[in-house]
C-alpha cells in the first residue's frame, strides 16, 4: 500500500546514515515481493508462531449428518470475502455436501456482509457469532476456509495446523508457502467464485484416508515450523547476530 512504501523509504533512506536495520517478513513469498520493490533493503523471513490449540470439548456433529462441516473465522470486512464464501455454498453443485459455520462477529444486519448472507436464507450457512472455545470447533471441523483476497500469514490457519485441521484458501499472502495441495490442504486457482468453488468439489472427492494423511501433515508442519517457541528462537537468533 502507499503507506508501507512511503515508511519504507524513509527506512532506506535511514542506510545512508550507518543506521542498522533489518526488515522482517512473515513468508518467503512476501520477502520476495518486498525485495522486487526495495532491491537496497536486507529482508529477513520468520514465519509466524503461535501457541499450540487444545481441545477440550468434542463437540457432537449433530445434524451433519451427510454433511462435511466447513469453518470460516475472521472479521466481517470485505477482505474476508464471506459473502462470496456464501455464495460458494449456494452453489447446486456444493450445497449437498457441506455445511458451514462463520465465527467472528455477532450478527448485526447493520453490517453489509451479515445482512447478504441472512437475506439469503441458506440452511447451510450458520452465522454462530463470537466464541471462545473456538479450538472446538477447529477441531470438529472438516476443513478451515479462508475465501479471502489477501492476507498475511493467518493466525487462524496456524491454529487449524495445530489441531489437524484441513486448510482449503484461497493462494494469497504468505499462504502459499504453508498450503502445499494435496499434502496439507486444497488451493484455489484464483480468487473467482467459481475458483472457490472448484477447491470444495475438489476437497469433496478425496478420500478418507487422504484427509487423515492431510490431518497428520498438518500436525508435523504446526510443530516443525510454526510454534511460537520456534518463533520465538528465530528472533532472538536474528537479535544477537546484529549486537
């Protein structure tokens, strides 16, 4: 955005005067795109780290049944793009195999996105609001989906790898250096609905044991690379090499 280029330069500038900084990005997708635009800047990737998920509640998949239960986290805004998600849902091809749940916001009909999704009135759509137990619901889920048409490196979906969760998204931000297609998840080709729409079919006819072999993928990555300790260890590593 021209806010980060205008700070940017002003911290490229700061290297003419012996000033010693290093630039920080949370991918190696991201990394390479800053380096396309600051050639002069020294960037560093540490991937972002959280705390490991816990389940404490299994939560009974009452009225799923037939159904794999789909999970979408994250605020209302137009980024999310959950209004398209609902869309995807919709659609006559999709709409017998899933069922979804959007967690992140109380339903306020004031907000634009909230008030598409209940005008549609889909049996297949549940808006649950805020949740605090929310590792539950990863854990239940049959597949965590970011519909979003940019992101960073997602929280959320570091969150879903600690507990097993499978990752359908769309191919933005730092996600495409975490979601490798078929190994730990589905990738969506672009960002059009009929995209989105493919990854779920595609998700739809893989097999039982190969969602258990996604669910095992995802645990091994959480803990070889996205722990917050590991996160943790990569900066202070970074820290001590500049002193």
């Amino acid at each position: 955005t021209p806010a980060y280029v205008k700070v940017l330069k002003w911290i490229q500038a700061f290297g003419f005067l012996g000033i010693k900084l290093r630039q920080i990005t949370i991918s190696e997708k991201i990394r390479r795109d800053f380096q396309k635009i600051f050639p002069r800047l020294s960037f560093t990737v540490i991937e972002n780290g959280v705390k490991a998920l816990e389940s404490f509640r299994s939560q009974k998949k009452e009225g799923y049944d037939g159904f794999k239960r789909l999970l979408a986290i994250g605020h209302f805004g137009p980024a999310k793009r959950f209004d398209l998600l609902a869309d995807a849902l919709e659609s006559p091809m999709v709409s017998p195999s899933y069922k979804l749940e959007i967690l992140g916001e109380e339903k306020d009909p004031a907000r634009p996105v909230t008030a598409y999704i209940l005008s549609k009135k889909m049996d297949n759509v549940s808006l649950l609001g805020l949740k605090e137990n929310v590792a539950d619901y990863l854990a239940n889920a049959d597949a965590l989906v970011i519909s979003s048409s940019f992101e960073g490196m997602p929280l959320v979906m570091l969150e879903a790898l600690s507990l097993g969760c499978p990752i359908i998204s769309t191919p933005v931000g730092g996600i495409p250096d975490v979601i490798v297609p078929g190994v730990n998840g589905v990738l969506t080709k672009g960002l059009l609905l009929e995209d989105l729409v493919e990854a779920l079919l595609h998700f739809d006819r893989l097999s039982s044991g190969q969602v258990n072999q996604i669910r095992e993928n995802n645990r091994r990555l959480f803990h070889q690379r996205f722990g917050i300790d590991t996160c943790a260890q990569k900066y202070e590593d970074l820290f001590l090499s500049m002193r």
